[in-house]
C-alpha cells in the first residue's frame, strides 16, 4: 500500500504514508520510498491515492448467524405497511418451500401496543405454519396453525416470564406472543439445519467484510454455531477473527444443564488460531422500554426497579463457576442497577477464584445506564464496557420510548461512554447486529454526534446528550486495539504494525478530514482479514 493516510494505531497512534505485507503479515511501515524497496515482482501494489486505511474494524457484541438468517428466512424488515407486510410474506410463501414459513424483522410500530391479530396472516399459507419474529427478537406473530401446534388456546395460562395476548373482550389468543410466550413456539420450529446456517453465515461474514468488520464477539454460540463455523474454517472460508459466548441457561431454554455442560467442555475441539470460545453470555437485564431494564431508581411514575433476571446470590453462584473454570463473562446489561449487580459478580469471583484468572477479560454490553460510582470499576475489574452507541442517539426512540419512564436527567446520561473512558476503563463498540445496525460508521458517528444518524433530528429540537460525546480516536480505538484485546488478539490484530496480521479497511475518504454528521456515509473501498482481499467494492454506493 502506497500514498495513504494509513492511520497505524500504534502506541503513539501514528500515521504513515505506506505499508509492506507479505504472505499475511504486516513487515514494514513508513514512507513510500521505504516500502518501495519491499515491492518485487509479484507483488500487487494498492495505491491509496490519499485515502485512509486503519486496522480492521472488531464488532465487540454481535449476533452474526442471525443476521445471516435474514438472507435466507423471509426478511420483513423493510416492510412498512400492513400491506406491504402481507405482501412480502406472501411473496415468500411462494419462493420458499418447507412446512414452516420463518420471516424476522417485524416492526411493532405498525401497530398498536398489544400487536397484531394474525387475522392478517389469512390466506398467505394457510396450510403452512407461520412465525413471524419481531425486529426486537422478543416477541413474535404466528398464526392459528401455529398456535395449535404449541397448544395455545382460550384455555391456556400465560407462561411465567410470557405473555399470550388475546383479542379484544376475549381469551382467544390474538397470535402476538411475548417473551416466554414465543418460546413455546419456537421450541417447536425444526432445528437448523447445518447447510442452512452455512449459507446464512457465508452471507453474514460477506455482509461484514463489506464494512470494514474483520473481528467479532459473537454473543450467541451453541453446538450449531461452532460447528458453522468450524465447516467455514475447513473450507478456507472464514473471514473474521471470532471470540464466541456459550449462551448462559439462565432464560433460554435450548441452552440448559446437560447440554450446556457438555457445550463448554467439548468447545475446545471447535476452537483454532482463528476461534475460541472461552466466553459466557449471561443477561442479566432486559430493555429500557418495557421496563424491564434493572434501575437503581425507580422508573419514573412507577415504583418498580425493573427486572434482575437472577437474584445477586444465584448470579454470584453462576459467574463464580464460569470464572473458576477459566471463562470469561459477557453480560447483557441495560439499566444501572444490572451494571451493578454485573461488576459485584465479577469482584466478587475475582476475590474468591483462582488468582491466575484475573487476567480473564470480561464485558458488560449495551450500558444505557451506568451509576457513576461504578464508571472507575471496569477498569479495576479487567472489564470491557461496550456501548451499543446506535441506541445512543437523539431521535423518537429516545424521546418518545425512554423519557417518559426514566426521566430527562437519566436520559441524558444513557449510553456514558465518555464517564467509562474517563475513569480508564477500555471502551468497546458494538452493533447488536442483527437487532442493531451492522454498519459501525453509523454507530461511529452517532458516538461523536449523538444526533440521529439517519438523517434530520427526529425529534425536532429535542438534544440530551452533549455531555457523553467522545471524539474520534476514542471511537476508533474502541473499534479496533481495544477489540483486538477484547478477543486476546492484541498481538496479531488492532493496529497496523510489522509483525501483525493484515487485518485492515480502505475507506474512500479520510475520516478525520470531514464533518462528523458524514461519517455514516464513508464507503468502504477494500477490505483485508488475514492478508487477504475479502472485499473490493465495484458499485459506488452502499447497500
Ligand atoms: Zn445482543
């Protein structure tokens, strides 16, 4: 590579004009008469032609075959009608064939709070059972076949944890299923299958590449992933570094006792120079909006706390037996009070384990809300705190979901990625992909701007956030060195320097050069996981 702006993320996050890669690793950094001597007859040069190029981009909490999924299920995502909704399923039900039509990305805004009646769903495939997932991946709309299937009828008790919702001034189940409630159906759906989830994880990795993404912390591994992942390593096909989490049992019932035991103790055959799975999920919150969120305070007009999924005692128990066994915890957190009750089961465990495991990597993910006596802790703990920085933003989510139940003064402190580096500790970002936006250019620019990164605010003159912005390097920093730390590829990854691996993103603009609010529309010219060109963009604009 030649004539950049190649910005290295060395030490004294230097930038050189050239760089020398040779059978996948980086030899040598510096001027372009320095790295010329290193071009010989073979050697394929990239001319910058002044453009940037930074070390690939790490994805710190990412669902990367679900994503995957939306390529091979029915992707309703973009329907935003009730017609256009029907129209799509309907057009799938013709394309793809199977007992069960699957589609994700239904968007409950279309409707009003106790979601749709699966009257809609009418004449789409009413032979075929139908399961519709929301774009939260909490709740789902199946249809009648479907529910009798699971046995959900006029009779039936919402589960414990579960909501069945039922038609106006009657027990008939409407179709709509919440939590647990879903999970009575899900249950049900056949398995993937391994070819399947191999094409849908070819697509993921594509999907990745073509932004940037050469790392990731994939939050969601059972038996299935690692063998999707192994069959794409045989075939010389994988094209991400990957640090997987074995799903915790706590809520989901696919990954308990037995087979989580055996999951964790069998990973090692699963793991190569590129994997490792030395990680466990565990969620100890759930989200802001349906209060469910765990708070130190009260929600506002309401005197709940929201929900801890464990209490401390069982939460303690769990984290302590993972971290003795050597694992490292990721955990989903959204409010204050489950950040806490995080950190105390890492100090705790760091206390009383092995001493050989402090050095285990932890993170906590999301962190909408962090108490400030906890922001110095994630650095004492070891701990990554990664933002889900796209939530982060100024629009009517924001407005509209999260001010009426926690307050304005709460609201503006979401998302302190400012307060946690601050206080030292290692920021990390993350895209929640697929229930977030893949693309870390938008969740780049949302942490610098706190403005909605898909165009004009949404929410008028409504702004909260000024006080948690981070800059730049920040949020390159996060993206790239702490990532590689988050994963243990600190030596190989995370910078350009010579003796690592030749993980790195040419965008088509320098990102230091332009105004913040473009951030997001930075293409991305090549990208290179290993040495290796795995993505070349030929059209001029995103998808
Ligand atoms: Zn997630």
């Amino acid at each position: 590579m030649l004539n950049g702006g190649i910005y290295t993320v060395d030490a004294a996050r230097s930038w050189a004009e050239a760089a020398a890669i040779d059978e996948g690793i980086i030899v040598a950094v510096g001027s372009n008469q320095y790295i010329r001597q290193f071009i010989g007859d073979a050697t394929e040069v990239i001319d910058l032609d002044g453009r940037m190029a930074m070390p690939g981009i790490h994805d710190s909490h990412i669902h990367p075959l679900e994503g995957g999924y939306e390529s091979v299920y029915c992707d309703v995502t973009e329907a935003d009608s009730v017609d256009r909704l029907v129209g799509t399923l309907s057009a799938c039900a013709r394309r793809v064939e199977g007992e069960w039509l699957n589609a994700l990305g239904l968007d409950w805004s279309l409707f009003g709070v106790d979601g749709p009646d699966n009257s809609i769903l009418d004449g789409i495939a009413d032979d075929r059972y139908i399961f519709v997932d929301g774009v939260d991946g909490h709740s789902a709309l199946v249809n009648d076949k479907a529910l009798r299937l699971a046995g959900i009828d006029e009779n039936s008790e919402d589960p414990p944890q579960g909501v069945i919702e039922r038609r106006k001034g009657s027990r008939e189940p409407s179709g709509t299923l919440r939590e647990a409630a879903r999970d009575m159906v899900d249950k049900l759906r056949p398995p993937r299958d391994l070819a399947t989830s191999i094409q849908a994880m070819r697509s993921a990795m594509q999907r990745m590449n073509a932004l940037g993404i050469t790392s990731v912390y994939d939050v969601w591994i059972g038996e299935h992933e690692m063998q999707v992942y192994q069959a794409l390593e045989e075939a010389g096909e994988l094209t991400v570094r990957v640090l997987g989490a074995i799903t915790d049992d706590g809520v989901f019932e696919r990954h308990s006792g037995e087979y989580l035991e055996r999951v964790i103790r069998e990973r090692g055959r699963y793991e190569s120079d590129l994997i490792s799975y030395d990680s466990i999920k565990i969620f100890v919150d759930g989200v802001v909006e349906g209060e469910t969120a765990a708070l130190l305070e009260p929600y506002k007009n309401a005197d709940h706390l929201g929900t801890l999924n464990h209490s401390a005692n069982d939460l303690q128990s769990r984290v302590q037996r993972f971290y003795d066994a050597g694992m490292q915890l990721h955990f989903h957190t959204m409010g204050d009070g489950a950040a806490r009750a995080a950190l105390d089961a890492i100090e705790y465990a760091r206390d009383n384990g092995p001493a050989e495991h402090l050095e285990l990597r932890h993170t906590l993910s999301h962190l909408g809300l962090i108490d400030p006596a906890d922001m110095p802790r994630f650095a004492e703990l070891n701990t990554g705190a990664s933002f889900t920085l796209a939530w982060g933003t100024t629009d009517e989510w924001t407005y509209k979901l999260e001010m009426p139940v926690l307050g304005k003064e709460r609201v503006k402190r979401l998302y302190p990625i400012r307060s946690v580096a601050e206080a030292g500790g290692m920021v990390l970002g993350g895209s929640d992909w697929n229930y977030g936006d893949l693309d870390p250019l938008i969740s780049i620019e949302a942490g610098i701007t706190r403005d909605d990164p898909y165009g004009p605010n949404s929410a008028g003159d409504f702004k909260v956030f000024d006080d948690e912005t981070v800059n730049l390097e920040t949020l390159i920093d996060a993206y790239t060195i702490n990532g590689a730390w988050q994963i243990h590829a600190e030596e190989v990854a995370g910078s350009i320097e010579p003796g690592k691996r030749a993980d790195l993103v040419i965008y088509d603009r320098n990102l230091f050069e332009i105004d913040p609010y473009e951030i997001s529309e930075a293409q991305v010219d090549l990208t290179m996981f290993d040495g290796r060109v795995v993505y070349r963009r030929s059209s001029d604009t995103k998808e």
